[in-house]
C-alpha cells in the first residue's frame, strides 16, 4: 500500500506536464439507460474493441442477473444496436469482463459455475463462426488461466498471445497474473507485479495496444474506493503503480471507479463509475479524452481563456465560445483534485464571464496557493494557471 499512496502526487505531475484527462462524458442512454432493458443497475467491465467500433461491457439486469452485451459506435458519442450476447447462459449465472482479440477471432470473459469449470469463476472464451454470424460454443480456457479460486476478470492481448487475469487462488487477495499462449494451452502463469507490493484488491487489467502500460482497479479503501491505477513496462516487468486521481477516479470510500479500457491510439479512457451524476449512485459507464500539450495550447487560442485576479480572494474567468456548446469549467488543486465546478451546462456562443469567489464546492475557503482552471467546450479544452491568495 505505501507504493499507492505515494503514487497520487506522481501521476499528477506526469498528466500535467505531458497533458491531463478530460472532465468525463457518461456515455448515452442506448448504452446506459436503455428502456428496453428496464434496469437501472450496474453497467460496468467496459472494453472497447481495438478497432474502436463496438464497445462490449456486463449489465447487471433481471432476468439474468450479469450478462455480457455489445453496442456499435456511430462516431462522437453516438452508439446503436445493443445486442445481448448469445454466449450468456439463461439463468443467473453471472458472465463478465469480456474481451476480444484485434481480428475479433476470439472473445474472452469469466463466468460464475458453469458447468465444466475449475472453479466459482473461471476464463472462457468464444471463436467467432463467420457462416453463423455469432460465438461459437463457450470453452473453458483450461488449468493455467484457471484454478479452485476465482479467476474474476480478465484482458486478452491484441494478438491473442498474452493472456491477463486476476485470481483470487494462492494469493492474499486478488492479484493480477499473465499467461503466455504455447502452442496448444496456456503456460504457467506469473504475477504481474513481482517487483513492488501494492496491496488492495487488484482486477479488471487493460494493456495498452503498445504493450507499455498496464491500467487495472485496485480496492484503495477509505482513501478512493475503488481506483484506477496504471504501471509502466520497464523491459523485464511492470513498474510502480500510479493513482489516476480526479477526474477518473473520485475520492471516497464508497467510490466506484473501475474497468479500464483504452482506445487504440490511447487518446480515449473508458470507465465504469457510481459518481455523483449516475441515477441512483449505480454505476454506467463514462469515457474521458486525454489532452496533450499541443491540443491544449491548440485550443488556447481557439478559447481564449484568461483568467484575472480582481483582489485577494476573486478571480475574474473570461473565454469565447464559436458556437453553442456544453461547457464545463472547474477548478482543480496542484495534485488533480476537483476543488469547484463553475460551470456545467449548455452555453450559446460569444464572450462568457464567471466569477470565481475562492470558494470549494463545499462552501469552504480554499487554501492559498496554485490552482488550475481547467475549460471544456466539446473538443476544445484548455488549462490557465493562477495564484489564489487569502
């Protein structure tokens, strides 16, 4: 645990000096509050196909209890056609955390007791039947991937060759190994983090399509709940975790922030979540865009941002907009947390003036010191710096 705690000012400063997740979008309700479904449980294990077009996830619904469903992108964040997949079994057993290979040949998930497993949950997979048109026949992944523990979740590589699970079997908890293909089964399986011990909870991993990081949950405790993390690959294993801290994952005990998964191109982040904006504090499912450097000073010019210091305890927010436009602007401390929303609605185009009073969202003064005002206006974001003084 100590590596963790240490981590949240580490990840901070990697996202501001290289960029920084956006504000995050909850995804539209075909996918989140799908009428026909009627359910307003969790949706979670997002997994977005390494072609970006589908997008496959588990709904905890009624009848069934966990099932694996898929929907199709249309660009933006526009999705259709949610399709129950046919791999569910018909009762309440549950199925989760799927995941497929780049040429969609295979698709993985873990399942709860079905029949010729090793255990509770185990690893099974699917080959796509191109006559069909649909998953062929599930098969049990076999004694490595699996064990009389719980194998809970799971990723699968790009080119099917690496196989990552967490497993609660020999362990002190949930730990995350990886598998390597060999021929005709699945090796002896190794732990992931070797070199560091991170504690907590660990499942649900998401490898980068260049292999250079790993993201996964992790249960915190009081301090985030559960979190997502990500390590980096440093030639002979992976490096100390770093906390992804506000705005990916909110503080709280209760907090539900989990199931990473990226976009090919690494430039979109995919969660599950229960933050505050979820009906019912449920979780569904959110994704947030990752800013560079360049796109930020891009649309500086394309804002206008400033923000003026009008006395010690005001700050006088001026931007532009083109057009009409959602708009979200907060206030964020030194090391990512979300001190003040200001602004989170639909704006019409033309000059937009706010105040900020150096007030947190709670009422409360804030500290003097280094803040970051941070403006979202659809793609269009950017981050002014300024000095608050009490």
């Amino acid at each position: 645990m100590k590596y963790v705690l240490a981590s949240v000012f580490l990840i901070s400063g990697l996202i501001q000096a290289q960029g920084y997740w956006a504000e995050p979008v909850k995804l539209p309700p075909v996918i989140n509050d799908t009428v026909e479904i009627d359910t307003l449980w969790h949706r979670y294990y997002a997994h977005i196909s390494p072609d970006g077009k589908e997008m496959y996830y588990t709904l905890n619904n009624s009848p069934y209890d966990d099932d694996i469903y898929v929907a199709r992108w249309k660009g933006g964040n526009e999705w259709d056609s949610v399709t129950r997949l046919s791999v569910n079994m018909d009762d309440a057993r549950r199925e989760l955390s799927p995941s497929i290979t780049a040429d969609r040949s295979k698709l993985f998930w873990c399942a709860w007791n079905r029949p010729g497993g090793y255990g509770g949950y185990d690893v099974w997979f699917a080959e796509w039947d191109s006559v069909a048109s649909d998953w062929g026949e599930p098969q049990n992944a076999g004694p490595n991937a699996n064990t009389p523990g719980y194998e809970f979740t799971c990723f699968i590589s790009a080119d099917g060759k690496t196989l990552y699970v967490s497993s609660t079997y020999d362990s002190d908890g949930e730990d995350l190994y990886k598998l390597s293909w060999q021929d005709s089964c699945w090796g002896p399986r190794e732990r992931v983090f070797e070199t560091y011990y991170v504690g907590g909870d660990q499942y649900s991993p998401w490898v980068t399509a260049d292999g250079k990081w790993l993201y996964f949950t992790m249960f915190i405790g009081i301090t985030y709940g559960r979190a997502t993390l990500r390590s980096l690959w440093l030639g002979e294993f992976f490096g100390e975790p770093e906390l992804l801290a506000e705005p990916i994952s909110l503080p709280g005990r209760n907090q539900w922030n989990e199931g990473p998964s990226l976009t090919a191109d690494g430039s979109r982040l995919y969660f599950s979540s229960n933050r505050p904006d979820s009906i019912e504090q449920e979780a569904f499912l959110w994704y947030s865009d990752y800013v560079s450097d360049v796109e930020e000073r891009n649309y500086e010019v394309t804002l206008k941002l400033t923000v003026t210091s009008i006395s010690n305890n005001s700050h006088s927010i001026r931007y532009i907009l083109s057009e009409t436009n959602h708009v979200f602007c907060g206030v964020f401390d030194t090391v990512g947390n979300l001190v003040r929303i200001l602004v989170n609605t639909k704006q019409k185009g033309g000059e937009q003036r706010i105040l900020w009073d150096g007030l947190d969202d709670q009422g409360r003064k804030v500290p003097s010191g280094t803040y970051f005002v941070r403006l979202t206006a659809d793609r269009n974001k950017t981050t002014k710096k300024t000095i608050f003084i009490n």
